[in-house]
C-alpha cells in the first residue's frame, strides 16, 4: 500500500499550480499523494452510455429549449434548435432518453404523429399544469437523434397506457411489414424502420409512474415484456423500472422475480440534494456557502455505496454480469431560480455542479462491470442542465465542460487506479478530497480524470503507471475563483476549460499538481 505524506510541497509543484491558473504562486502547502494506474482487463471497457443525456417533456428542456418557435432567430432545422445540436455533437452524447421521467407514464404516442395541426392538445398535470400542442413527437425526437447521431432511449407508458399501446409503439418504429401502423409511418414520412432498441418499460413505479409495490411491478413488468418483440434486424433492450435511492428490496424483488433472462438492463434513480432533503429546502444554486457546498458533496459520494449495494444484489441473480445497471437519472438538484415556475426546475449552474459531475462520472467508470449507461437529469434548461437557453441566447454550463472532458473514456479500456485521498475536512466531518478514474483508448492513449474537492488546498500526484509507457503528457482543466462561480448570458466563460500545465513526466512517473476545487483530465502518449 501507499503512505500519505502530508504539507510537503516542493517549489515544482507551487510553480506548476501557479501557471496552470495564471496565479502567484503564493499558495497554501501541497497534499501528496502517491497514486498507481494498474494494468487493466481489455475485455472491460467503459461504456460510452455512462454519459447519456435525458430530454423530458419538463419546463423548456424540449419547448423553447431543442423544440424552438418558428419566428426564433437562431440556426434551425425545422424547428430543432441547431446551436444545442452542434454542441452536443461536439461531446458525443451517446444516448437521449425521452419522453420522460414522470410525463412518460401520461404520454400517448399517437397523439403526437401525424400532420401537427391536427395533433391534440395536452396538459402536462406533471410538471407546471401547461398546455402541449404535442408538436414534438416521435418522429421530431427521432429526427433529433439523427442529427446528434445518437441512440434513442425510450420510455414506455406503464403507469396509464396499455400493453397494445405500447406494442403498437413498437411496430410503428420497429417493423416494415404491411401492416396499419407501417402504412401509417410511411404516410407520415418515414418509410424505412427506425430501429429502435432501448426500451425503459414504465419510469419510476415505486411513484409516479403508479406507486406500484416491486412485487407488482415485476409482475406488470413481465406482462408488457412479453409483447415488447424484437423486430428483423432490431433487438430490444429491455429495461426494467428500477429502484429509488438505496431501496435495496426493489432492486432484490425485480432480479428475483423478473430474472435477468428477461431483462437487459435495471434502472436506478439517485439525486444530489445540497440539503439532503425533499421536504423544504433542496439548497441554493448559487450563492451558497461552504457549508452547503460540503453537504452537497458529501452526498453526491453516496453514489459510491448505492451503486454498490445494488451491483451486489445484482450479482446473486446474475453473477455474469449480464445485466446492465443503468442510472438513467442522476445529478444536483436545487431549488429554483427566484421568479421562475417552480414546476419547470430551472436552475443554475455553477463549478460545485461540474465537480459534483465529475465525481459522478468517476463512480460510474470505477463501476463499469456493471454500471454501463446512465442519463444526466437533464441536457436542456431543467435541473443539472449542460445548457441554458434565453430566447436566441445560449450557454454552455460548467457540467457541459466536464463532459467535454470526458467524452475521452467513452468505449476505452479501464485502468483500475490505487491511491489513498487525503481528507477534506468541514465542520467536524470528513470526505476524501481526491477522485479519479483512468482509461485506455483504441490508439493506446491513457486518460486519468482527476477531481480536487477541497476548495483551497493542491493535491500533488506521484504517479507511477507500471506497464504504460508515454514520452507526453498534457491535459485540460475546469477550474474557478469560486465554487459558486457559474456562467451568465453576459459572461458565458466565467467558469471555462483552459490548458492544464501542472503535470510533467519525471522519468517513467508522472508528476501532478492538482489545483483546489478542480476537474482535470490528462492524456499521456
């Protein structure tokens, strides 16, 4: 094992800190930490779905957020609002799950095909009692997918629609036989299948989407699967409503009484509340202190022992692995803007939120034998959003510019990492201050992602990476005056990547200065 040697910076390290921010190096004394990038498995790779998106029918995530009016002046495509797309190619989104979350299990399909004048109305009872004119269907969230060139993710109506309904959704997307539903996707404009294979069947069951026990829920489960059919060259993935938070009986009923032959992934939905609580206060997205800003820390690090708990009951039923634990809603969830509805879950976003998605992200490669796609709550104006939109104003967020950064571990080789984190410390309580992950791509480039939680103090690295040899290193950082520092409309960079100076090689190691309160991702060659 490793020995932690505290306060022992060296005048490298202070210069190295100093230029990576632009900053004197007059500076608070350096942590180290001795840190080891094992060899790793080829077969076990870091699935690019870690870093999927979710795009729900909430606030102005689809209208006024993808979904734009007419007479908006800003690049479109039809209505799509294409400045969100080329951002969003730009990180490679792997997968969008729509329609919902909650508004899934009140969606019709069928309202929302066809000629859009002569679509129904809705009211979206979910989230702020509006009115939808159902003009972003299914083949508009189709057409978005293809112009991000990502997979659809689907989420059927368990909670108030029907297993026809649903199979019928399915045939309509899926089949090119001579059959009703393809004559009518043909009218509407598509005639070639589209080939949809991720399925969720039914969104959070334990509550909204029916307030099911697991025991009934896999019973309905079972009954919806077995008219969800696979299509010529189309295989569904199945996937199962999975559990709330650490709800360890939910995840144990499903796998028991489902069984993972009939399942090709299991949902799980964790938040990261700043106050821990649902009731009152979620917390401030901006203006907060630091008590607020270790609480929602702290927090987002249950993560770890959640996905744990739940992978270990997943392995009693399928110690193959085979099944997929997907956390297809997770990240900080705050109360809302002041004057904005509260059933639209606008919120800013500030550095905290892109070290919160930087930890996330590290947890779930750390887990990637079983966690093999999740989904940030979500891409467009709503929660931990990765952009913001005003009229024809747009932003990039701080969590857009983590995910920039780690788009590089999407489907690379996974390089276990042992070290020993020193502690930040707060008000009589502890959390490790370090986290990191590391990868392997296919042209045998390393990737180590680091997080710094500790707002003031450097973290120094000694490397070692026995079995990789690189003659290079450079790397990028995320970093800012402030942990409540976020991006306006007026001052979209605020809080922007810049290059990372602060890690050199030093014989077959690697030497790192990682500065407080900082995402820094290193490519070595």
């Amino acid at each position: 094992m490793f020995t932690l040697v505290k306060n022992s910076p060296t005048p490298f390290r202070r210069l190295a800190f100093a230029a990576a921010l632009g900053l004197a190096p007059l500076l608070a004394p350096a942590q180290t930490v001795q840190l080891t990038v094992q060899p790793g498995n080829p077969k076990l790779v870091i699935s690019k779905d870690i870093q999927g998106q979710f795009a729900e029918h909430l606030g102005r995530c689809i209208y006024g957020g993808f979904w734009v009016d007419p007479g908006l002046d800003v690049p479109k495509q039809g209505r799509i609002r294409m400045d969100i797309v080329e951002a969003l190619k730009k990180i490679h989104v792997p997968n969008l799950r729509w329609p919902g979350g909650c508004f899934a299990d009140t969606y019709h399909w069928h309202d929302g095909v066809g000629p859009a004048a002569q679509r129904p109305k809705m009211l979206n009872l979910w989230w702020g009692n509006t009115l939808e004119d159902n003009s972003f269907g299914t083949h508009e969230f189709m057409e978005l997918c293809g112009l991000l060139g990502t997979e659809p993710y689907l989420a059927a109506n368990v909670g108030s629609g029907t297993v026809q309904e649903m199979a019928g959704w399915m045939e309509y997307l899926n089949s090119d036989e001579d059959t009703p539903l393809v004559q009518e996707r043909k009218k509407n404009g598509h005639p070639a299948p589209y080939k949809v294979s991720w399925w969720g069947i039914g969104n959070e069951s334990w509550g909204c989407g029916g307030n099911m026990t697991p025991e009934y829920y896999s019973d309905v489960y079972k009954r919806y699967a077995t008219f969800a059919h696979d299509y010529p060259g189309t295989r569904l993935k199945r996937i199962v409503s999975g559990a709330n938070g650490d709800d360890a009986n939910w995840t144990e009923v499903c796998m028991k009484n489902i069984g993972p032959s009939k399942m090709w992934g299991l949902t799980l939905h964790q938040y990261t509340l700043p106050t821990g609580s649902w009731s009152g206060s979620k917390g401030k997205a901006t203006g907060f202190g630091e008590d607020m800003y270790f609480s929602t820390l702290r927090n987002c690090l249950k993560m770890d022992a959640i996905v744990t708990k739940h992978a270990a009951i997943m392995d009693k039923y399928d110690k193959e692995k085979k099944v997929a634990l997907l956390v297809d809603e997770w990240g900080v969830w705050t109360d809302v803007e002041p004057g904005t509805n509260p059933g639209f879950l606008y919120q800013q976003n500030s550095l905290r939120d892109a070290l919160v998605a930087g930890t996330t992200l590290n947890i779930f490669n750390n887990h990637c034998d079983r966690v093999r796609g999740a989904n940030l709550a979500q891409a467009v104006n709503v929660l931990q959003a990765l952009v913001l939109t005003d009229k024809e104003k747009m932003l990039l967020t701080p969590t857009y510019h983590v995910f920039d950064l780690y788009q590089v571990h999407q489907d690379a080789e996974y390089l276990p990492l042992q070290f020993n984190s020193p502690d930040y410390a707060f008000g009589g309580e502890k959390i490790p201050a370090l986290n990191a992950s590391a990868s392997r791509d296919k042209n045998g480039a390393v990737h180590i992602s680091l997080v710094n939680l500790d707002p003031k103090k450097t973290l120094t690295l000694e490397t070692a990476l026995p079995g990789v040899s690189f003659k290079t290193v450079t790397g990028r950082v995320l970093t800012s005056a402030s942990v409540s520092d976020y991006n306006t409309f007026d001052k979209p960079n605020t809080v922007t990547l810049a290059a990372f100076t602060g890690a050199r090689k030093r014989g077959d190691k690697l030497a790192v200065a990682l500065p407080p309160k900082s995402v820094v991702v290193l490519e070595l060659k």
